[in-house]
C-alpha cells in the first residue's frame, strides 16, 4: 500500500447497475437522490453505490460507510474491502449493492468513500416523509 490514494471520479446512488458481458461497461438504472417514505424509520429494499476510481498504485484498503447527517455523523452502515489497480491509469469501477438499509428518520444520509484511511469524496441522499393519497373504498356495484 502506498501513501498515495486514488482519485474518485464519480459516486451515483441508484437502483441497479447492469454490467455488459461483453464490453464490461456498465448502465446505471434509476439514479437515487431521494427516498420517499410515508413513516419512519424506512427499509429501503435495494439501492446500489456506484463509484469509479483511478490513479490507484496497486493495492488499496477501501471502505463505503453511510452517516446519518443529523445525528452527529452517526454510522448507519460500514463495510470494507481491498481494490486492486493494476496501473495507475486504470479506471476500476465499484457497484455496492446494499440491500434492507434502514433509513432512520427524515432528512440528510452521506455515502461515503475512504481509500487508505482518506476521505476521497461522498454522495448526499435526502429521506423525505410524504403522505400517501387517501384509499378509496371498494366501488359500489349498481343494480339496474
């Protein structure tokens, strides 16, 4: 491991990240920068963290971590591992899928990226509480 750390390119929440067999490119589905939930705290299903990194020399310790903005930064999710740049041109492209994440309250989340111990930049999601539309009863059957 070295001192210098990579160079994120980009960082997308979304709902799936479809990878081409062939050409290895990768297609975003639903970018994610809101969650609307009717109560709180809110299961979230699926959502994916994408990111793209470059500028890596060799083997890097990396790590996604989720705060929760309005309590103190407090940790909602953390999970590590190791990239592999095989140089420092190369473009490795991460998809995280992140399943059941457990959204708290409304308001403010952060994903975000450590490489080396370094903070190397973070996705804002806003949670938001809406109210659902009245329900309407069963249709009444009329008889003529």
């Amino acid at each position: 491991m070295t001192d210098i750390q990579p160079i994120l390119l980009s960082a997308i929440t979304c709902n799936r990240v479809i990878f081409d067999k062939v050409s290895g490119m990768s297609s975003i589905i639903d970018i994610v920068q809101t969650i609307d939930a009717p109560r709180y705290p809110a299961r979230h299903a699926q959502i994916v963290f994408f990111c793209e990194l470059t500028n890596g020399h060799g083997t890097t310790e990396a790590k996604i971590r989720l705060l929760d903005s309005q309590e103190e930064e407090k940790i909602i999710f953390e999970r590590g591992g190791t990239i592999r740049f095989g140089n420092v041109k190369q473009i490795v492209t991460l998809a995280m899928n992140l399943q059941g994440i457990v959204f708290p309250r409304p308001g403010e989340y952060r994903f975000q990226l450590f490489a080396g111990g370094y903070l190397l930049g973070e996705r804002r999601i806003a949670c938001r509480k809406v109210e659902l539309p009245p329900q309407s009863g069963p249709a009444e059957s009329q008889v003529e």
